[in-house]
C-alpha cells in the first residue's frame, strides 16, 4: 500500500476511549496493541520510523499516576481540577493523529524512594518531630536547629557520618538559594519505585506502545530522580552537581540531551509546567544558548498538554497556585524561540516545521 502522507492526520483508533484517560485503573493490553498496530500499519500505509528523514522527537514528561490523576499523591488539577485528566487525553489523542510524523516518543519517569531530601521523612524539627508536606527548608532552618536531617538516615546514606550529612544538607540549600530557582520544597511522597502511582497513566501509556508497535520504534524512557541527596525536576539535570567537599553528587545527563539536540524538531509536554516540564525546557534551553540560540525554533511546547501544580486551600481555594510562574516560564522561552502551539494545531500549520 502506498505510505502515508507523514503530514496527514489519521482517525482515532476504535480502541481508545477518551474517558480512559480519567481512570486510575486503566491499563492497556499490550499484545492487544501489538495486534492491533500490525493491522493499523497496513491499513494506514505507515513506514518504519526508523526510515523517516525527519526526526521528530515528542518529550513526554512525568506522565505518571501520581501527577495525573486526583488518587495520586501529587495531583496537578491546575486551575480547572481537571488539568493533568485532559492533558492526558490531548496527548494521546496528538500521538494517534500524527502517528506517520513522530519518529521517536521518550517518556520521562520520576522514579523516588522513601527517603529522599524533598520527602518529609528525611527531615525532623527540633523536637525530633516527622516534619508535614507543603514547606520550605532553608540553610537558616538549619543553623537555627529548627530542621534537621533525619538520624536514621545517616547509617546507610553516609556510612553513619551524621556531621557530614548535616554540612551537605545546609551546603545543598545555600547551593538552591545561590542559584536563585527554588528553595527546597517538601512534597509529600510521590512517584515510589514499585508503586502504583510511578506507572504511567494508562491512556498515555496505550497511545506510546501503539506508537512503537505501529512504528517499529522502541519504547524509550529516561529515570531521573533516584538522588536521596538532590531533587531531580529536570530530565537533564539534578538540581545540585556537586557535594559540600567538591566530590561530584551527580551529573549531567549528557547523552539525553545529545539525543533531543540533534533531532530535527523537539515536542515537549507532561507534567507539571511549573516544575518538572519548566525545569526540563530551562535545562534544554541553556544547552541550546551553549551551541546555538537558532536551535530553540526546532522546540515546541504544546501547551494545552501541560498544567501547573495548585495546591488547594479547601475553603474553595488555593494555598499554593504555580500557575503564574508556569505562565512566565512559558513567555520567556517563546521569547527566546521556541513555539508555543496546541495539539489540535495541524503540524502543516507549526511554523518551522519541515517535514517532506
């Protein structure tokens, strides 16, 4: 059969159903799938992706139950309640449609354990109290002795040596507050390595095998944030390279952003705008101004499949909205050239975009 048109949008597959994207429950049958792109490739005319001359890269990040559904444990409503439910489904529903155009999908995995420096567990107060989510710990807590590092970390995290331990924590957010981006923020545990809330949710996770299946390309993912001692909001980067004594904490992860800089054109979304989606896009943006300020026009935000982290008040309310910054956050990479488009925007329509 002739191959499709790789601008040309196909119909929805009859499997998806929209209100999937709402079901903390769902997960697809992936021999299932595999059956059904065999049978989708064929009727649609559609190539490998491996022989496509344009590469073009669609970033999903932090897709994950934890982050997309309201049983998660970090929800992100955004303003409407419904934000990271609809992002879902408009992300999936952009993979079916532009299936002959995405050459590869990499989907992030915010990947924590119990004990981590943005958990409430790894801290206690001065009465050796657990410390709640939703706070900030600051270098000046800590000289105060209001906050400290939980003691029974210390054994297993520093070989017991709680005076270094303590010198790194306060180095780590004098470190944050230099940088002028975040002060350290507790979040309640979220994304834990073998629960329910680290799987991707459900309706992304059929759209992406589907993907693979029907493309013959692999199903990539990246795995960040398994640093007890930095937060990790970016797939590029964690927060703080380096240790208190000048050892390196972590890295760069260089061969990623090698992967994303050389692909013709890069398509960003997940969640949240304001933190993970922001951080990544920042990071990105840095390496891009490091080699070459054209490459942002190759970026592109769709901006309807991200939302920002509020937190509510319960009054009606919030007691923390990000939105304000995920919107700044947004002006200023358009400014420095990337595009901001929807995913119900033909890519015919994206300016920049050259695909034959």
């Amino acid at each position: 059969m002739k191959a499709t048109s790789k601008l040309k949008e196909l119909p929805l597959p009859s499997f998806y159903k929209p209100a999937n994207a709402a079901s903390y429950g769902y997960g697809p049958n992936a021999l299932n799938l595999q059956a059904e792109a065999h049978t989708w490739r064929g009727a649609h005319g559609l190539s490998a992706a491996a022989t496509d001359s344009f590469n073009l890269h669609l970033l999903l990040i932090d897709v994950q139950k934890d982050f997309c559904f309201p049983e998660g444990s970090l929800y992100v409503a955004g303003r409407s309640g419904r934000g990271a439910i609809d992002d879902s489904r408009r992300i999936s529903e952009f993979v079916y449609k532009n299936l002959g155009a995405l050459t590869n999908i990499t989907t992030t995995l915010d990947t924590h354990f119990a004990y981590q420096i943005f958990f409430p567990s790894f801290w206690v107060d001065q009465n050796d109290q657990p410390l709640t989510p939703y706070r900030e710990i600051t270098r000046e807590q800590i000289e105060r002795g209001l906050v400290r590092p939980n003691p029974a970390v210390a054994k297993w995290l520093c070989g017991g040596n709680y005076p270094w331990l303590l010198k790194q924590v306060k180095f780590y957010c004098e470190e944050l507050e230099r940088a002028g981006k975040y002060t350290l923020y507790l979040w309640p545990p979220h994304c834990l390595l073998g629960s329910d809330g680290h799987a991707i949710a459900g309706v992304v996770q059929e759209a992406r095998l589907f993907h693979s299946f029907a493309r013959g390309a692999q199903s990539w993912a990246e795995v960040k944030g398994g640093n007890p001692l930095t937060e990790n909001y970016s797939v590029l980067r964690p927060e703080v390279l380096a240790r208190h004594d000048g050892q390196p904490l972590a890295q760069r992860n260089t061969q990623f952003i090698k992967t994303l800089l050389t692909a013709d054109a890069v398509v960003i979304a997940g969640q949240a705008a304001s933190h993970c989606v922001k951080s990544s896009i920042d990071d990105l943006l840095g390496e891009i101004l490091a080699q070459d300020a054209a490459l942002a026009r190759k970026v592109y935000l769709l901006t309807d499949c991200m939302s920002a982290v509020t937190i509510p008040d319960g009054k009606g309310g919030f007691a923390a909205d990000f939105t304000p910054q995920a919107d700044a956050a947004l002006k200023r990479f358009a400014d420095a050239g990337m595009h901001l488009v929807k995913s119900t925007d033909p890519l015919a329509a994206w300016p920049d975009l050259r695909i034959s």
